[in-house]
C-alpha cells in the first residue's frame, strides 16, 4: 500500500453556522434527512432516512452497538454545604468509578459527596480515592441496594456540550435496541431507527447483528495536535459475541455486505479485524483505533453515520473510507442544504 498522505488538522475544518447544529431530536425518528453517498466517485443524493431500505440489499448484515447511555451526571453536595457535580466516565472495579469532578479543586482524596434531597439520610455517598489529569477522580460509591438502580433515581442524562436545550423524553436520546449500560453518550447515528422500520429491514432479507461498545466522553475531545499522526485516541470498551460474529462471517462467505449503524460499530468491526487479520472473532477489549485517511479497511463495506464536529477525529474516520474531498464537498452540500448536524441531526448512508 502506499505512504499515506500526511494530514494537518486544518485539512479536516469546514464552516459550519451554529444555528444548523440540532438541539432536539425530530417527532419521527426515521423522518431525518439522508445524504447518500457513493464513496467512489463522491455523487450524492437526498433522500430520507426511511429510505435507507432501498440501498440494503437481501443478504446483508446490518450491525448496530446496542451500548445504553447511563444518566451519568449526578448532583450532590459536599458536607460542607457546597455543590459538587460528579459525572461518571467509566467503572473501574466493584463500586469504583472513574468521573469529572465539578469544581475538581474542593474534590481532593478523601472528600465526600452526597446524593439525594436528604442530606442528612442521603440515596448514596460517593468518596474521592484517587486524583488524575485533568480533573478526573476515581470516586467509590457507597449505596444500599443496586447501583444503576440509584443511578436512575438520581442521575441525568449527559447531552453533548453543543446541546443547550432541555431534552423532554430521556428516551429520545437512547436507541431503541438499546439494552447494555455503559456509555457516557450515545451511539448516535442509530437514534434514527425505529422498531418498524428495522423490522422492514429484516423482512427484506437483511441479518440485524448487534455488538456492544461503550462510548466514552473521549469521542468528544478535541484533536489538539495540528499533525493528526501525534494525536493520542481515547480508550473505548467493546464485545462481539460468539453468535454475532457467526453470522457476519456467514453474511460475509455468501457475499452480503457488513453495513455499520454508527462509528462505534466501525470502530468495533474494524478493531477485531486489524486484530485477526481481516477475520471476524468473537471478541472484547479495548480499542483505541484511529481511523484516517490511508486506513487499510478489513470489515466494513458501507455504513450509516451522523454529520460530526469540523476537525474530529470521527471526520477522520468518515474521509478514510470515502476521501478528504468526497466528504468535505458532502458536507458542504449539506450545509447549503440546511441539513441538522451533530447528535440530534440529519444521517448519511455511504457506500462504494
């Protein structure tokens, strides 16, 4: 293969007006706008979502990461009167957490945060054991009962930065196939699916494979580094199980395509098959792939994604299947369009 080209950060910007960043998610799930695009010679078309039926064909895999979005951000008081705003990234072990601690100065180790109206008989206690970089704290939890229990009792639901309004339903900002707590924002491209429209999917003759990957706050920080090569991934964690990945490479030995819903499943697929050299395996760990321009692809062959933040990594990760130019001119016909970007917004179907 040859060199891959050397890309600055700057090379991955585009101009995006704030009031096309969408801030609630439409009544109809499967009514948001879909920008088809053919990876090869960059043409695209607008379509609907619900007409992401007629671009999978009869023996396809479509994959979806069935992660649950916890309502990881939880209120609480220090004992000495002052609030403290704690928000879970990650289970270490047991009852140990790593989060962000609002404000991280008053939150050293050995301080205490409280959770529930009753201060004096609170629903949880949690106890700073540890400081990290940045802010970040390994805080133990001490509870009577089940944790994710309390956790629906006292926590939210953490939007994106870019959200400032109030989400009404906490719902809407979950899949509908969702089904295994661990992540700290959604798996968003597949929040236009709709029980319907999936079962449309599978009449046709399409395999729904699910596989789980836990998204971390990482997908949202920003690439700081203007040579893209020195950028450090977050760490995210992921599973194939042995009867999804059974089918794929059924799918795959009758000649179906692997279709992702998501940049977390591409991250997924294409993790365990870096790992196993184009092979499909049941599988988990943690990945902290990077996928740019120049990635030798093994897995996917077309997939669904959302409109994402200008200079992410997950523009990276769209421009390594499709080209820098293809996506940027997609993008652009997007925003000239009107399209609704980023978590709540419109999707793109990309295919070659």
């Amino acid at each position: 293969m040859a060199d891959a080209p050397q890309y600055q950060l700057s090379d991955f910007d585009y101009d995006l007006p704030e009031e096309l960043i969408a801030q609630t998610p439409l009544k109809d799930r499967s009514s948001s706008k879909l920008l088809v695009l053919d990876a090869e010679n960059g043409e695209y078309e607008d379509k609907h979502f619900y007409d992401v039926l007629d671009y999978l064909n009869p023996g396809d895999a479509l994959v979806m990461n069935n992660s649950r979005v916890l309502p990881a951000r939880l209120h609480g008081m220090r004992p000495t009167g002052g609030h403290a705003e704690v928000l879970l990234l990650r289970q270490d072990h047991d009852d140990v957490w790593e989060v962000l601690v609002k404000p991280a100065k008053k939150s050293p180790v050995g301080s205490k945060v409280v959770f529930g109206d009753d201060l004096n008989n609170p629903v949880m206690t949690g106890t700073i054991v540890k400081e990290l970089e940045h802010g970040g704290r390994y805080i133990e939890f001490h509870y009577d009962g089940i944790f994710m229990e309390r956790l629906e009792e006292l926590g939210e639901m953490p939007l994106p930065p870019y959200i400032k309004e109030k989400l009404d339903d906490q719902e809407r900002y979950q899949t509908v196939y969702s089904k295994v707590d661990g992540s700290a924002a959604a798996p968003t491209a597949g929040l236009h699916w709709t029980p319907e429209l999936l079962q449309a999917v599978e009449d046709k003759g399409v395999s729904l494979v699910e596989l789980t990957l836990h998204v971390g706050l990482g997908t949202f920080r920003p690439v700081e580094e203007d040579n893209i090569e020195d950028h450090e991934m977050h760490s995210e964690f992921y599973q194939l199980s042995e009867e999804a990945a059974a089918e794929l490479n059924r799918v795959r030995a009758r000649g179906g395509r692997i279709v992702a819903t998501g940049t977390t499943s591409i991250r997924t697929l294409e993790t365990i098959g870096t790992k196993f050299d184009g092979e499909l395996k049941a599988d988990s760990g943690w990945t902290d792939i990077f996928i740019k321009p120049g990635y030798d692809w093994q897995v996917v062959d077309a997939f669904i994604t959302n409109f994402h933040l200008p200079k992410s990594t997950l523009v990276m990760l769209v421009a390594a299947f499709t080209g820098r130019e293809h996506i940027l001119n997609a993008y652009k016909h997007a925003v000239d369009s009107k399209y609704r970007f980023f978590s709540f917004g419109d999707a793109m179907y990309v295919h070659k």
